[in-house]
C-alpha cells in the first residue's frame, strides 16, 4: 500500500520508522511518502495561511499551495484522499478496514482552523475525499490524527501482525466481536501480588475460556459502552448472552438501560 501525507510539521512522522509499522515500511508492505507542504509556496516566508473570510479568529490553510501539492503527489493517479478534521465522519475499525483495502491514500494534514474547503471540493471531483474525525476533542493539526489512521490502517494489512488471529480477535472487529470491546487479559504469574488470574483461563477447556472471554466483553462494553452494547445485533446474541444482559439489566435496542 502506498501512503503520502502532507504536512507542515513532517518531523511528526518519524514514529512511522518504528515497531509494526516501520518493519512493514521495510519490507516493502507500506510505502510511506512524506511531503513537506511549504515546498509548494512561493513567498520567502513560505506562507501556507491567511486570514479568514468573514471574520473570526485563527486562519486558514490557503487552496493554492494545497492544490500544486496535492496535484504534484497525484499525478495522474487516483488515491483515496482522508483529510483529518474534528467535523469529518468518525474513524472506526470498520473505516480503517475499508481504506486498509485500498491501494493508495493521500492524507492531507490541516493546521491552524483547517484548511480551505474549497480544496476539498475541487479534489471530490476526480478523486475519493473523505474528511474524517478520530474523536470529539480538538488537536492542533492533522498530524497526530494521521498517525493515529496510519496506525490502525497498518496492523490489518496482510502480513504486518505476527498472528493474524490477534485482529479478529480484537475490540470492534467485524463478526462475533462487532459492537462489543475486548475483556481483560493476562499472562504469568498465576498469582501477582495476591492478585490471582481467573481460574477458568488455567482450565485448559477452550469452550469455558471462550464463553468466559465473551461474558466479560459484554460486562465490559455495558459498563463502558452502553451507547455500543444498545446496538448490539439481537440475531447475534446466545441464550447465555440474553441472560447476562438480563443480570445486568441491559436491554440492547432502542430502549433504555432498565435501571
Ligand atoms: C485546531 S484544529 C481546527 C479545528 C476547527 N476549527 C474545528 O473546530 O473544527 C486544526 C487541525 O487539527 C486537526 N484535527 C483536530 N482535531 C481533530 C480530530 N478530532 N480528528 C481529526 N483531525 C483533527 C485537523 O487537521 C484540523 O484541521
């Protein structure tokens, strides 16, 4: 998968050369391209933003350094384009699975109060632009949000996991987990400063261990994620899970926690 980012701050990115990620840059799985976005301005001060019209405070990101960079990163190419905002759609594990299937994506990092929209609309008309928000909070650029995207990206493409399996199993991923967040772990000792690991985990019984991991990702995602569990699929849900959200008095709909 091809990867370009563009950015103000490309020293950001230096994260990208390490762990998962920078093994899958070099093994040729990830071909991340950064760009230094003031390349494209003219001015001596290689200004990248100017006041807003209509007023108000900050300023904004100007459309013609964007648009001779991005033209020059796309070429005649056509990559999926993500532009990191509070206002964009959410990221999800759903959203990072789908752009994890694409060939190329070009990740556009806004600073200061984000960049002009017209950027936006002139690139909807030849190529994929998603504006897309990793959390309701604000940050002051785009940058940690595309480490964020790249990340999550990274680790489902083929090959960058050790075990495959660890992303099936993990927190949202599509199947018996979607909708409900992963319950504890634990590795050795069996017992850790009078703390003992769930007996059940020692068992050795696959069948205990997997309804007993399943049971604490509804437990966990009621406690922390009711507006999740409420849009749990009832089709997807066993007698034994039906039971447990009854003990908790959870109903999964659109009705309301009992109590
Ligand atoms: C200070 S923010 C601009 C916030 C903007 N005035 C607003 O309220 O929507 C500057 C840049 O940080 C990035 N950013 C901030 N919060 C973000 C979030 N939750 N998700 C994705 N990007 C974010 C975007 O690139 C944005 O253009």
């Amino acid at each position: 998968m091809r990867l370009d980012i563009i950015s103000i701050f490309p020293e950001y990115f230096a994260p990208l050369d390490v762990s998962l990620i920078g093994k899958a840059r070099e093994r040729g799985t990830l071909d991340v391209r950064v760009h230094q976005l003031r390349d494209w301005a003219h001015d001596v001060h290689k200004t990248v933003d100017d006041t807003p019209y209509g007023g108000g405070p900050g300023m904004v990101m100007k459309p013609e350094v964007w648009g001779e960079a991005i033209d020059t990163v796309v070429g005649d190419g056509s990559p999926r384009m993500i532009v990191p905002t509070p206002s964009g759609r959410p990221f999800t594990q759903e959203l990072a699975q789908e752009l994890a299937d694409e060939p190329w994506l070009l990740f556009a990092c806004g600073r200061y109060e984000g960049i002009d929209s017209r950027v936006m609309d002139e690139y909807a008309t030849r190529l994929r632009v998603d504006e897309v928000s990793i959390g309701d909070y604000v940050l002051a650029g785009g940058e940690v949000a595309v480490l964020v995207m790249v990340e999550a990206i990274g680790r489902l493409l083929p090959g960058v996991l050790g075990n495959a399996q660890s992303a099936v199993d993990d927190s949202f991923a599509p199947g018996s987990m979607q909708n409900l967040v992963e319950g504890p772990v634990y590795t050795k000792p069996p017992v850790w400063r009078g703390h003992e690991v769930p007996p059940v985990l020692l068992s050795g019984h696959h069948g205990n261990v997997a309804r007993w991991r399943r049971d604490q990702a509804i437990r966990r995602t009621v406690r922390n994620r009711p507006e999740l569990a409420r849009e749990l699929d009832p089709g997807t849900l066993d007698k034994h899970d039906r039971k447990l959200l009854d003990e908790l008095a959870f109903r999964v709909g659109q009705e309301d926690v009992a109590n």
